[in-house]
C-alpha cells in the first residue's frame, strides 16, 4: 500500500515538474513577443492563445499543488 501511495506522489511531482517547465516556456514566449514594437493581427492572436494556455497551465498547477481550481 505503501508502494502504491509513494508511486502515486511520484506521479504528481513529476506532473507538477512538467507543468512548471511549460509553464516557465509559455512566459519566455509571451515575453518574447511582448518585447516587439509591433505584432501582426496573427502574432496578436497568438500572444491571446498563449495567455489563454498560461492561465489553464496556471489552474492546473493550482489544483495539483492546492487542491483548488
């Protein structure tokens, strides 16, 4: 049983990891173009996705490391 909860936390952390790390590359990228003095109506739409993505990455960090969403 032991065993069991120990793999189950295994799990979380490592999902934790990796949602941290994407979540660390969508900040570099929305920065990114953050920085150009000019975005193109498709670069717009993109830096919107990539805000929208960071904020359900966010959620889900939330839920794993608080348990709320």
């Amino acid at each position: 049983m032991t065993d069991m909860v120990s793999q189950a936390e295994g799990t979380v952390q490592s999902q934790l990891a990796t949602l941290r790390e994407e979540h660390r590359e969508l900040d570099a990228r929305i920065a990114g173009m953050a920085d150009r003095p000019y975005l193109s109506a498709e670069e717009q739409i993109e830096v919107a996705r990539l805000k929208k993505l960071k904020l359900k990455n966010t959620q889900a960090l939330n839920y794993f490391q608080f348990g709320v969403v």
